[in-house]
C-alpha cells in the first residue's frame, strides 16, 4: 500500500466523491497502518528503563506519604470535630 493510498484512506469518503470501501477493506487498512506505527517505536535501552523505573517508583513512594499524611491528618481533624472514636 503506498503512502497516496494511506493518506487517500484518511480523507472522508464523502469528501473525495468515493463510496466508502467495505468492511475486510478497512480491517486491511487498519492492521497495515498499526504495522506502520508499530515500526516506528523505539524500545528503551537498559539504562533509559531503569531510570523510568526508578523515576515511578519515586513518584509511587512521593504520593503514598502525600495521601498518608492527609489520612492521618482528616482522620485527626474527624476525632477532633465528632469526639473519641467508641
């Protein structure tokens, strides 16, 4: 499939005076342009991988202290307002 094709596939049938193609036609265009994408993807070297691990587990570990501390704090807040728990 050529690039005139794909872009031709991107342009509403309505627009280029088409009928739109049927059904097994898109499904074909679908699976070549998710090839098309997919060769485009760069898969990480070990080192970027790594440092994306420990940038999120950074961030995991940032956020759980963060809703920790409100917890404790709206749970200090609530016994504060209603009173000791019974």
């Amino acid at each position: 499939m050529s690039s005139t094709d794909i872009e031709q596939a991107h342009t509403p049938a309505k627009k280029r005076g088409e009928k739109k193609p049927n059904f097994v036609l898109r499904i074909i265009l679908f699976i070549k342009q998710v090839i098309a994408e997919l060769k485009k993807v760069n898969t990480p070297t070990w080192k970027q991988l790594r440092n994306y691990f420990f940038v999120v587990l950074g961030f995991v570990i940032v956020m759980m202290v963060f809703v920790t501390l409100l917890d404790q704090l709206f749970g200090f807040l609530t016994l504060f307002v209603f009173g000791t728990a019974v």
